[in-house]
C-alpha cells in the first residue's frame, strides 16, 4: 500500500460515526480545499468542507465508509467505496427534510480526489442518491414530472 493510499484511507477513517474527527478532515484539504457533492449540486469549500461529514454524520450517527478500492496515479487517487449507516436524523432533500426512518442503508460511491502537496485540494464524490432515496422508501414520480413537463410545454 503505498503512502498516499494510506493517507487517503485514514482520511475516510476520521468521516465515521464513530471517530468523526473533523478538524483532521479539515487538516487533510489544502486551505483552499473544495469538497463536492455530484448530483446534489453542493460544493463545500475553506473550512466549509466540515459541514459536509459533520452533517452526514447527524443523519447517520453510525456512518462508516468502507474503503472497497483506491487507485493512485499521480496526485489523483480513485476510490470506490460502501456508506453504511441507519437513517437516525433528518435527511435534507430539495423537497425539505426526510424525517428519520431507523432505516439501514448501505449506498456505493465513487470519489474523484486531487492532491496537491501532500493534500486534498479537490475532492469530487459521486453517491448512487437513486439507492439512497428507494432505501429510505422515497420514489421517483414519473408521472407527476411527465404531467408538470407537459404543461410546461
């Protein structure tokens, strides 16, 4: 395992439930530091980064990410990874918050991480929400987007 997968892993580490150390995951981003959410079109960045794990841990007080693979190259690693934990605080949707459901869920991921100097300075994740909301028991509705898109249009 070399260096920076280490540190990329202990970087996941510090984001569980369980630990949840965010000045260390601060510590780990460049000043200017920029931590996105794809698809949910968030964008963390300076010492706004801990919002993003310090949130997610008040949803899932037992959060864990388990660190499936890594792949460096360069100063950009690859990782691909499983969030698990149970749905015990309210989960913010552009709709309003979804009220705790006691809910396990178990969401893969894909992180897209910059390094620059030995730190985070870009750090793009891309969470499966489809999973997420069906888990939670929240589901699409087609018809009602089919019926606002034809009176739009």
């Amino acid at each position: 395992m070399t260096d920076t997968e280490e540190f990329i892993r202990a970087v996941y580490r510090m984001t569980d439930g369980d630990v949840l150390d965010v000045e260390g995951w601060r510590g780990a981003f460049t000043e200017d530091g920029v931590f996105t959410v794809a698809g949910g079109s968030e964008t963390f960045t300076g010492d706004e980064v801990v919002h993003a794990v310090s949130r997610m841990a008040t949803v899932l007080p037992d959060i864990h990410r388990e660190v499936l693979r890594v792949h460096v190259a360069g100063d950009v690693v690859v990782a691909e990874t499983l969030t698990t934990g149970t749905h015990l605080g309210p989960f913010r949707t552009p709709a309003g918050p979804i009220a705790p459901t006691g809910v396990r869920i178990s969401v893969p991921s894909a992180d897209f991480i910059h390094l620059r100097d030995g730190k985070i300075a870009l750090w793009h994740t891309y969470v499966m929400q489809n999973l997420w909301y069906a888990q939670l028991g929240v589901h699409y509705d087609f018809a009602a987007a089919m019926e606002a898109s034809a009176a739009t249009g």
